[in-house]
C-alpha cells in the first residue's frame, strides 16, 4: 500500500440500472417514464437561447422553486431543489442526520441510503420488512437519529397508509423523518397535507418518474422554512451553482402543464393494472403496486432464469442478487406495445 492510500475515503458505490444502447431494445430497467416531458418542455429547448449559457445560473433556482411552490400551494421558502433527488436525499443525509444515534430505514428499500450512510460516517440500522413486504411501523418507535423510507417502498411497489405515517412522525418529533416520494404520483396518498402538522417532516419528490425527465436531473424537497434554510446552507458549502440554467427553464415548464401530468399518469396506472391481470394469469405474483414497476416472481421459474432469458430478447428489467430479493424481477411499466411484447415472450416461456 503507498503511504498516502491511507487517507483515501473509501466506499462502496451505488449500482445504477444499465443503459444499453440500441434502437431495438425494450427498456422496462430503470423505472423511466415511457412518454415523452409535457410539450412545453421541447418549445422551451428550442426556443432556449444560448447566449444565456454564458452567465452562471440563478443560485436560488427561483423560477423553478416558484413554480412548485405555486403547484403544491406552499410558500417558496419550503422547496429546495437539487440535481434528481438522489442530489436532494445526500444533501438532506449529510444536513440533517448528524446524530451519535443510528438512523433507520427498512432493510429492503431503495439501495442507496446505506451507500449515503457509509459515505458521511452515520451510523444505521435497518429494521426488517414484514413476511408480506410491509414497513412495520412499531419498529420506528426507538430512539434514533433520523428516519428515511420511500413511499411507496421501492422496488416493492407497496404504499404505507398515510395514518401509520403520521404515527411514525408523532413519536419521533425530536429528528427529522423523510419520506421519499419519488413514485407517489402514480397513485399513492402524499404526506404533503402532514407538513402544516410537523415541522420534522421532508418530503422528497423527483422529475425523473412522473414529470419524464429522468435525463434532465431534478429532484426537490418540501418541508419547514427552517429544514430548507439549513439544507441551503449545506449546499451553498458546497456547490452553489447545482442546478444548470436549462433544467430551471424546462423544469419549471413541465410543472405548468398539469393537464399532461395527469394524462401521462392515467396511461401508466391503466397499462399497470391491465399488466397486473394478465401477469397473474401466466402464475406471477407481486405485492400490490402504486407506482410505475411491478416486483413479480413466478411460481414456478427462478426470477434470474427470467432475466437472462427476457435480455437475450432485448428487453431489460432490473434483477437484484440479494437476500430477500432475489427471486423478483422489478419490471417498469413501458407503453402498452412494450407491455404486450413482454407478455407475449413470457406467455411462452412459462407454458
Ligand atoms: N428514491 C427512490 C426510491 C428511487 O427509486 C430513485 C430512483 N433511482 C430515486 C430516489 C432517485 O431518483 P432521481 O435521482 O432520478 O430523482
């Protein structure tokens, strides 16, 4: 080992979905939206000008904090905005769970808060999900130095009720509790209407699933005027300029088009229950989804014989190695030709 290994921070990164490349090829991997941004986000590239590049961008991110802040009905001094919301979660990691006490957060969540953990040296522990997949509430009850769960959970796809998540926040009013709502447009209840009620509340939220800007990067957080104003402290310690001038234009465009949002969002709860009939038929079962991927299993086939198999035919889903995991497949919601394709070789593949 050189002399100077020593001092390197070493972690164990995050593993994000692939992104094959090729025109033919079916992509139900990495929970993108199958539709297009609103049609106001291509007028707005077009009409983009580039001489605008030249200057930095506006630090605050006015123009698009202000259109959230007029979306959801809350002051402006309540969103904080961030590069996806995986920017927003390690911002929000490294400001606010800076306690001796672990954090917690389920044992089968989304796979990147124990990388963020590690990353900023916070202790957690991770209470296990019940035989049925379910986030059990009394298991949030002890002491802790911050709480995070996604929902609805990923890759379960299952939403907790809003009752049991103002449970959880009432008994632990002394730390912050994030909920993350990256999937929640897709038909879940969002604890937004909590915020007027606890001022420990963050709630996270993205444009990569719902609004169909994965590649554009924008995430935000609504909470207390004090939780923004320490994250904004954070992160001008650290980055001032995190969001480019283009994804304050086009984020702010998508937010106006409601109409859009809301279609988009019907097409894919329809073609989700649709593929809950048919998959249950060919012997797949899943927890129950509100969100745009199914977590399926055969009864019959191992989840990775499957995977192999669909991405020799070009259609990538996500397969987790992992304990607990590692029988499902986390199948995205495509369009419903995409949808057809995968029932059509898995209808043979399972006879
Ligand atoms: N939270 C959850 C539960 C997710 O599945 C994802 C997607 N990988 C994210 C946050 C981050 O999404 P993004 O950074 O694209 O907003």
């Amino acid at each position: 080992m050189k002399p100077w290994e020593k001092n390197i921070r070493r972690v164990v990164p995050y593993v994000p979905g692939d992104q094959p490349k090729g025109d033919r090829l079916i992509k139900l991997n990495t929970n993108e939206n199958p539709y297009p941004p609103a049609p106001g986000v291509e007028r707005a590239l077009r009409e983009m000008e580039t001489d605008g590049l030249r200057k930095y961008p506006d630090p605050a991110a006015s123009a698009l904090t202000g259109a959230l802040a007029d979306y959801y009905g809350v002051g402006q001094e309540q969103v904080f905005v961030g590069v996806g919301s995986d920017d927003v979660i390690g911002m929000a990691f490294l400001t606010f769970f800076n306690s001796e006490k672990p954090i917690l957060f389920p044992d089968v969540t989304y796979s990147f808060y124990p990388v963020w953990a590690d990353l900023f040296h916070i202790p957690y522990r991770t209470p296990a999900l019940d035989e049925g997949f379910r986030i059990r509430k009394e298991d949030y009850f002890q002491e802790n130095g911050g709480i995070i769960f996604p929902n609805p959970n990923a890759p379960t796809g299952l939403e907790m009720e809003l009752e049991e998540i103002e449970e959880i926040i009432r008994h632990n009013q002394d730390v912050v509790v994030m909920i993350d709502e990256a999937y929640i447009d897709f038909g879940g209840r969002s604890a937004l209407p909590l915020l007027e009620k606890y001022e420990n509340l963050l709630i996270i939220q993205t444009f990569s699933k719902s609004r169909s800007m994965a590649g554009m990067r924008i995430g935000y957080a609504i909470g207390h005027p004090d939780l923004i104003g320490a994250l904004h402290d954070v992160k001008y310690s650290y980055n001032s300029y995190t969001m480019n001038t283009p994804s304050l234009v086009l984020g702010a465009e998508a937010v106006k088009d409601e109409a859009y949002f809301k279609e988009t969002l019907n097409k894919i709860i329809k073609t989700r229950e649709e593929t809950k009939v048919w998959m249950r038929e060919l012997g797949f079962h899943f927890p129950d989804s509100k969100t745009n991927f199914l977590f399926a299993s055969h009864e019959r086939i191992p989840a990775e014989v499957i995977f192999e198999a669909l991405k020799k035919e070009q259609i990538y889903v996500r397969y987790f190695k992992k304990p607990r995991l590692d029988n499902s497949l986390r199948i995205t919601i495509g369009t419903d030709q995409e949808m057809a394709a995968l029932r059509c070789f898995l209808q043979k593949m399972v006879r």
